[in-house]
C-alpha cells in the first residue's frame, strides 16, 4: 500500500493511473479536491479496489495520522500543492498553507508513523517538487542540476523551496528516508485549462484569444506527464535516500513556439470551420510580474545512476495531447464550468 496525496489533480491522477497499471499494489489516495483536484480524472479506476479514495487535506494532522495507522504505507508520494504561478501573485496565502503547512503535518505524520516500524527500511517518502525553484536563466546559462542553488521568483515558486528544504531537513534531522524531484513543465491528458497548453487547446476550440505573455520567448522545458510518471516510479524503487533528482524533457521551447505548433497540430486535426489558421488568434499580452526568462533542466543524473529517459519528443507528446483534449470534450466541459469559468474570463478577457 502506498499513500498518494494530491492524486485527483494533474500530475497526481497520472500517476495513480499508471500506477495501477504497472503495479498490484494498492494505493490510498488523499485530495482536498480544490479547483484542480477533479475526481472525473479517475472514473476509470472508480470501482477497482486497489484504490481507497480519501478527500481530505494534508494539513489535518488527525487525518493523516488515521491514515498511517489504518493503512501502514509503505510509502508516500507527496504530489499535492497549490501550483499556479498567476494564482500565487494574486492570492499567496493558500501556497504558503498547503504548500508549506501542509508539507510540514505531513512530514510529521510520516516521521511519526515510521519511528514506530520495526523495519524502518522499509518505508521512503517522495517530495515531487519543481524546476522553479531555482529561479532563471540567462539564453547562455547552463541547465538546472542537483547543485544549483534556489532562487524562487514567485509565491509559489518560494513556497515549494520551502518545501523542499524542510523535507531535506527531516533526512538530516530526523532520519526520515526522503528523496525530492524537480521536474521541468509538464504538459498531457488530464491537465486542468490554466497553464499555457491546456489554455491555448482550449481557447483555440472556443473561438477565443491566445494569450501569450510579453514577448513570448520565455523558455520553458517540456515534460510529457506519463514519462514523469515512469521517471517518479523509477525514484521511488532505487533513488538514493537523502538525494534529489531533475526530471526534464530535454525539450526546450519557447512559450511563442510551443503555441504556434499547438496551433498547427489543430490545424490539421480539427481545423477551424472558417478555413482560417488558428494562429491569427495568439494575442500577445501584458507580461506576468516576475517572469522567469528561461528554465531548463539537466537529467544527467537520473540517467545515470537509474537509467531513466523520456520517451516522447515534443513533437509526439504535443500530438497526444492535442488528440486526448479532442476525444475528451466532456471532461473539458466538465472543468471549464462555473467558478473556473469566471476566473479564466476575467483575466483573460
């Protein structure tokens, strides 16, 4: 048994996906089900017994400690945080109590659990975190790699930094066996319509701007989610306790380009009723305070000591999405409704 926090949003419903896929193991899945956490991402799996949905919060310490005694994991995988920059910079206060707080209760309440067993090697604890954390780059700067000092520019980005210390803290303090993944942008199926894929996808099919923010040469590494997921179950069988590991895609783009090879793909898969290309509706936008200029990550490490690399190019993955969000317009529909709706409209307008 393995408990997955955050496993109804994005990345998290992925891996819970695939998890159960690949493995026999059983997996208790905890999830506030805030705006992006949707239990639509799991009807596949909503009647298999390998998997015990809990809605709840990280930061409920009662919670959690109830679910380590009633179901003894063998590990955790830490997915659930507050993740979107433009969210954080209007609204920082839930980033620091999910991201930080919550963080912090649940390290308590996996020392706790794991003080107890008699085997303590049997039990790790895997912190996903992000590239953002080591702020930006310069056209000519090398990538990202485990060394790199942090140097968050956001809300968020700080308090995932936060996080990601005081989990390096509790394996110096404590013992606690933990590793820690930053990863580079992920992109795939499932991904809720705010960050720039899943928005362009979406305005493009309703008729509406592209927003692309200043210039649109802010570069970004790309992740397609499934290889995350491969590379976060290779991390949790092997990683070494007390190390972090970048996951990257060794995909570099442009926040311009990626939109306009988005705008290609429907092009052709779905092509706009007035016979126009949809890349006449990008629209170049006030930039974002705080911008990072450029993120790239360096997955040397993860290659070489557990022989991890990712399996779609851009190109392939950037198809595969595109195809997904078009054979699953009702999950969309689903997400795109109501509160979110108003959301996207006003800052987006």
């Amino acid at each position: 048994m393995i408990l997955v926090t955050g496993g109804a949003g994005f990345i998290g419903s992925n891996f819970v996906l695939d998890w159960l896929v690949q493995h026999d193991e059983p997996i208790v899945n905890l999830d506030a089900l805030t705006y992006a956490g949707n239990l639509n991402n799991l009807r596949s799996v909503e009647k298999d017994p390998r998997h015990i949905f809990v809605h709840g919060n990280i930061g409920d310490a009662a919670l959690l400690s109830d679910l380590f005694t009633r179901y003894k994991p063998s590990a955790v995988v830490n997915f659930a945080a507050e993740s979107h920059v433009d969210r954080s910079i209007h609204g920082p206060e839930d980033f620091i109590q999910t991201n930080i707080l919550g963080t912090f209760r649940l390290l308590e309440a996996a020392r706790a659990y794991w003080t107890g067993l008699e085997t303590k090697s049997d039990f790790r604890f895997l912190h996903v975190s992000t590239d953002e954390v080591f702020g930006t780059l310069d056209a000519d700067d090398p990538a990202f790699n485990e060394e790199t000092s942090y140097r968050p520019n956001s809300p968020y980005s700080a308090s995932k930094a936060a996080s990601d210390h005081l989990v390096r803290a509790y394996f110096h303090t404590y013992g606690l066996p933990v590793v820690t993944t930053n990863c580079s942008n992920n992109y795939g199926p499932l991904h809720f319509p705010e960050k720039l894929i899943p928005l362009v996808i979406h305005n493009a099919l309703q008729g509406r701007s592209l927003p692309i923010y200043g210039d649109g040469l802010q570069i970004r590494d790309w992740l397609y989610v499934k290889d995350h997921c491969s590379a976060i179950r290779r991390v949790l069988e092997a990683g070494r306790l007390g190390e972090t590991y970048n996951i990257g895609g060794w995909n570099e783009r442009a926040n311009l380009h990626v939109v306009t090879t988005l705008c290609a793909v429907l092009d052709e898969l779905q092509p706009r009723a007035d016979g126009k290309k949809y890349s006449e509706q990008i629209a170049l936008v006030t930039d974002r305070p705080g911008h990072d200029r450029r993120y790239a990550i360096d997955a040397r490490k993860i290659e070489a000591e557990l022989g991890w690399r990712p399996t779609e190019t851009f190109e392939s993955g950037i198809r595969k999405t595109v195809q997904w969000y078009l054979d699953n317009s009702d999950w969309v529909e689903n997400v795109t409704s109501g509160s979110y709706r108003n959301w996207v409209e006003k800052q987006y307008a």
